[in-house]
C-alpha cells in the first residue's frame, strides 16, 4: 500500500518553498526592524500549559489538540497555538526580571485537529510577535503598526483593521452581568450553542458565526459603554497613536475575547479580497496570561498571522508573482566535449554568489533553452565550436533573445552586472 502525508498535512515542495522563503524573509526583516528577536520553543509541551494558557473552555482545547500519552506516560501536546509556549520560557528562564520589554517573534508550525477544508490544514503555520512587561498602550499600536507594515510590505495594501477593547476583570465583570441580563429574555432565539454558554460567557454569542443570535440581540449594550476609567484612557491612546500614525481602523463592538487573561486591545486584520475567510491575523493584549501559566504578573501583547492564509492573499490580491526560479544564469553547451570548462565556468559562477546551473540529462541544445527558461534563468552562457575556439562566451538574454560576445575575464563582472548584482 502507498504511503501518503497523514490527512491535514500537506507537503511544500520547490519551487513553492521559494514561496515560503519570500514570504517568510519579510516576516522576519518587518519583526527585527521593529526591534524583536526570534524565539524557537518546543513543538510540544506539556498538555496542562495549553489547558492553561489557552483555555479549558476553548474549541482549541476541548476538542483540537493533538494529545498524545508519550512513553511515560505524561500527556503531552503538539502545540496548538504559541503564546502559551512563549509565557512558559519567559517564565522558566526568568526573563522577566531582565531587560524589559521583551519582544520576541516566531514562525513555525502548529497542529490543530479540525475538520480539514479548503486552506485549513491540521498541521498550519504561524507568524507572530509578543511583547511581554509594559501595559503601555503605545506598545499596542507599535504591535498593530508592525502587523499591517508586513501587510504592506507583501504587497496588501487593501486591508481591513478592526479594533476593540475588552477592558480588565472589573469593568469586564459588570458588563458580563448587565449582557447577561440583556440576553435572557431573548435566549430562545440563540442558537443550541450560545444557548448553553451565554450564562458562562455572554461575550461569545457577540462573537458567534449565526445571523440569528446577532439578530436576537441587536442594540445590546457594549463593552466600550462599561470600560472603567483606566481602560478607556488605555484604548483611548491606542487609537490615537494609530491616528498619528495614519493606520486606518475601525471600532468593532463584536471584537471579543472569551477568556478572562485578555485585556485592553483586541485586534483583527482581514483582506476582503480572499474569501469568507478573510482574518489573516488577530491578536491582543492579554495581562493575565503569563500569572495564569504560573509566573508574576507580568502584562504582554502579541499576534499571530496565519502563513498558508497570507500565501493565498499574496496569490489572490497582491497581484504579484513571487519569483520562485532558482536559477539566474544557465550553462548550455553544444557538445559533451565542453563539460569540463562549463563545469569550471559554472563553480566560478557560483563562488561569485550567482545562482547558476547547467543540464545534467544529457538535453539537445534546444531542450537546455527551455529547461534554462523553467528554472527561471535570466541568462544563458553558451558554449559551442565557436566560442571554445576563438575563446569567448555568448551571453544571451532569455526574454529579449539578444546575444553578446563576452571574454573568459569580462564573463562574471558582465553577468553581475545584467543581474544587477553589487
Ligand atoms: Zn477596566
Ligand atoms: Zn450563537
């Protein structure tokens, strides 16, 4: 029987992991400008630090992690999600008592058991930032600055930001009482699932995917209406800052967080262009997380920003093609007999720091052409009867077919310089 990947996971093979690399490159040059440092945790961990630091009550861990009994017997997870994970290290090597802020990023996989569709896989991957020990609100338009700086930088500049504030456990806890009291009355008309959990956490029927529940409690009173004083100063600068920063937003009552460590500034980011499912990242502040994963109580603020999402929006909108070629000279010979001087010529290539490549199947002078062009090569050297016995190269364009005759010692500095290489 074939083997295939496991149903969810897929592989990324060349060229598209050139794909990955362009998108993945601006992740990382966009996060270090703004100051953050990688931080590569364990792909898994203990199951209690999800349960923990993700929530009990959540879809994530009731019913999709990945959990598994390793030889032990301790329950570990494959982690669903990464700021439990980075709350954890923070805590376990103290970097709490060091120089704060710390502002960490990471990409990389994560694992979530859900029904697999169309651009959700089991195995997904994640791009995002957290910045542990200040409750500054400047710190909070910085993040929100920095996710639609990766944004514009891919090229998606058509985006949609949607910001609110949860406030804190105080002012949180009046409204939940006065939602509460808002919903009963029309809790018939909610659907089976907020039926259930509106009593718990009213906050989620205002976050529910059915028509109906937000139909059943149209004019329901807002949480902006109830922050205390301190949460609306704090949200209050958020927004202007991003003001001042000519970061277009709007204000979003439906934008809740269900779990009691989220705090202040919530935010989401869509790009209309890509379907129903146009988030292609969210996050917030969220000052209870890292005491409720067993540290001090240290506030912090991050996001995540789906990868294979912003591969598709990339694709669908940018309108720009990701140049996944792998080769931007290509060796092409005449006669087998000139393998030794294209082979000498292609390593000198190649230590300049040019990506060069010659055929190796054997191809006609013709099939090298169209295999030099599905490489992507700008550039064809070409060496036959002619150039080996008068001692020159010709260098041919591969878009505009000119050819030029170029010396053994003009070769490289005359390729660096078509390719507009330094
Ligand atoms: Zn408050
Ligand atoms: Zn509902």
């Amino acid at each position: 029987m074939q083997i295939k990947a496991p149903r969810g996971t897929y592989d990324i093979l060349p060229p598209d992991t050139g794909r990955w690399h362009y998108v993945e490159k601006i992740l990382r040059e966009t996060a270090e400008i703004f100051g953050y440092q990688e931080v590569r945790t364990p792909i898994f961990e203990h199951t209690e630090l999800f349960e923990r630091g993700v929530g009990t009550s959540t879809d994530i861990v009731t019913k999709e992690m990945y959990t598994f009994k390793d030889k032990s017997s301790r329950s570990l997870t494959l982690r669903p999600e990464n700021t439990a994970s980075c709350a954890r290290a923070l805590i376990e090597h103290s970097i709490y008592s060091g120089i704060l802020p710390a502002k960490w990023y990471y990409i990389g996989p994560m694992f979530r058991y859900d029904r697999p569709q169309t651009g959700r896989y089991r195995q997904f991957h994640q791009f995002g930032v957290e910045a542990f020990g200040s409750n500054n609100p400047y710190l909070d338009a910085e993040v929100i600055i920095l996710l639609v700086e990766v944004l514009k930088r891919l090229g998606l500049n058509d985006y949609e930001l949607h910001i609110n504030s949860v406030g804190c456990p105080q002012c949180r806890e009046l409204y939940r009482q006065k939602l509460i009291a808002y919903i009963t009355p029309v809790k018939d008309k909610l659907c089976s699932d907020c039926q259930t959990r509106y009593e718990q956490n009213p906050l989620r029927v205002l976050d529910c995917k059915e028509d109906t529940c937000h139909r059943a409690i149209a004019g329901y009173p807002t949480l902006l209406e109830h922050l205390c004083h301190d949460c609306a100063r704090h949200y209050a600068a958020v927004k202007e800052a991003l003001k001042a920063s000519h970061i277009d937003f709007q204000h979003d009552d439906n934008l809740v967080r269900g779990l009691d460590y989220y705090t202040n500034t919530a935010f989401e980011i869509h790009i209309p262009g890509i379907g129903a499912q146009s988030a292609v990242g969210g996050g917030g502040r969220y000052n209870g997380l890292v005491a409720e994963c067993g540290g001090p109580d240290l506030p912090g603020i991050g996001f995540a920003m789906g990868i294979e999402r912003l591969l598709l929006a990339v694709d669908t909108v940018a309108g720009r093609e990701i140049n996944a070629g792998n080769t931007d000279v290509f060796i092409s010979i005449m006669n087998d007999a000139y393998e030794p001087q294209a082979l000498e010529l292609l390593t000198r290539l190649r230590l300049a720091g040019i990506r060069a490549e010659k055929d190796y199947m054997g191809r006609s002078g013709r099939a090298q052409m169209k295999y030099a062009d599905k490489l992507g090569a700008r550039l064809a050297i070409i060496i036959g009867e002619e150039e080996i016995a008068q001692g020159f190269y010709t260098l041919r364009d591969m878009q505009s077919k000119e050819q030029v005759q170029i010396s053994d010692q003009d070769i490289i500095n005359s390729v660096k310089h078509r390719l507009a290489i330094a």
